[in-house]
C-alpha cells in the first residue's frame, strides 16, 4: 500500500502579518494511522522542500500523542523536509491520497492545477481521496469526467463556520470551506464544534476537524482494505 500526503506550501495567514501552513495533528495522526498498517508513505507539496508548520498547532494545547511521536521521529522529520514537488507525482504510483489541513492549503493547493488534476485522476482511477479539516476546499475546482463539480451531490464535511468563527479568522480566510462546498453543490453535514465527524460518500472522504484527523485515515484503511 503507498499513499500519497500532500501538504501546503503557503506560510502567510492573508494580511495579518501572521505565519499559517500546515495542521500538526493532521498530518501526524493520518501518518502514523496509514504506517503503521504497512503504509509506504509519499509526502508531497507544490514548492517541495520543508513545508510550513502552522506554528499553533505545535503550542501545547494541540499537542497530541501523535504529534510528539512525529517530533521525536528523525525518520519523519527528515521526510518532511524533503517533501517531493507536488508536480513531480503521478496518481499511478500510489493507491490513495491523503489531504491534511491547516489554513495554508486554502491559499495555494485550493487554487493548485497540479492538485486539482491529481485529485481528478485519483477518482477516475477508483482510488479513494480523503481531506481533512481546511483541505476539503481544495475541491473546489475538481470536476468530474463530465465537468461537474467533483462534491455536487456528495455528502461531505470539513472545517465549519462555527468554528472559523470561533478562530477569528472568517474574515482572513479566502473562502469558508462550508460555504464553498455547499456552493459546489456538496451535501455538507457537520457535528459538534471539535468533536470528530468523518462522511464518505464513494471514494470520498472528508473529515471536519483537528480531532477527526485518525477517524478519516481509519475510514480510509477500511476503505483500501475492502477494495483489496
């Protein structure tokens, strides 16, 4: 089993003179879930290199077992800064995608041709793509075979507006992820603020939040395993 992570490269929280990038938890928690189930694990994003951490995400508030699993781990760190360039990957050469969030990707992998191609071919080649958080807007310009907006008539989910609300960041962002896939014609549903809520709906799956972070990469296991 080989699974691409794609990550953000967009380190600036729009004009607030702030630093954004990627969610800790949601790249450590959908890391270690998929490698420790035999997962060969590639880590791409569209500049390559060492991408941005979202430096809240490692305050200790959101500090999770897996989070200081992964700082402590030479190997994973070393991975991270060397991701491969988002446009040097091919959907062939793995079986799923994986999409962690933060606010970054809304930035560059939302507006991404690299990105948007590359989720549209996992698709079409029946290959499950899961996103969590923040990196469910990166569909917003995925299209079917037939044109259509990839989320129109799908149920899916992903970060809330209560809950941009409640960061103080509606305002900043480029677009609310609820918004944008209700646009797009998206069945959203959510749960709670914080609590995990994962949707799939054929082969995709999407999760809420932070904390649905494990709960979308065991969805997806499932799901690559039933297909096996």
């Amino acid at each position: 089993m080989k699974v691409l992570i794609v990550l953000t490269s967009h380190d600036q929280l729009g004009d607030t003179g702030r630093k954004t990038g990627f969610w800790l938890e949601e790249l450590a928690a959908p890391y270690y879930a998929l490698k420790d189930a035999g997962a060969e694990i590639v880590l791409a994003s569209p500049k390559g290199g060492q991408p941005p951490l979202d430096p809240k995400s490692n305050e200790p508030a959101f500090q999770t077992d897996e989070t200081r699993r992964f700082a402590a781990d030479p190997q994973a760190n070393a991975q991270l800064a060397a991701t491969v360039r988002l446009d040097s990957v091919s959907q062939a050469d793995f079986d799923t995608v994986f999409y962690p969030g933060g606010h970054g990707p809304l930035w560059d992998l939302a507006e991404d041709k690299h990105s948007v191609a590359l989720i549209e071919s996992f698709i079409t080649a029946g290959k499950p793509v899961a996103l969590v958080c923040h990196a469910p807007g990166v569909l917003r310009h995925a299209k079917t075979p037939e044109g259509r907006p990839l989320v129109e008539g799908k149920q899916v989910t992903g970060f809330s507006n209560t809950e941009e609300a409640a960061v103080e960041l509606t305002d900043v962002v480029p677009f609310l992820v609820e918004d944008e896939l209700e646009a797009k014609g998206g069945i959203y549903t959510k749960g709670p603020d914080w609590a995990p809520h994962v949707v799939s709906d054929g082969l995709l799956i999407t999760g809420q939040n932070p904390a649905s972070s494990t709960p979308t990469a065991e969805r997806l296991l499932s799901q690559l395993r039933a297909g096996k």
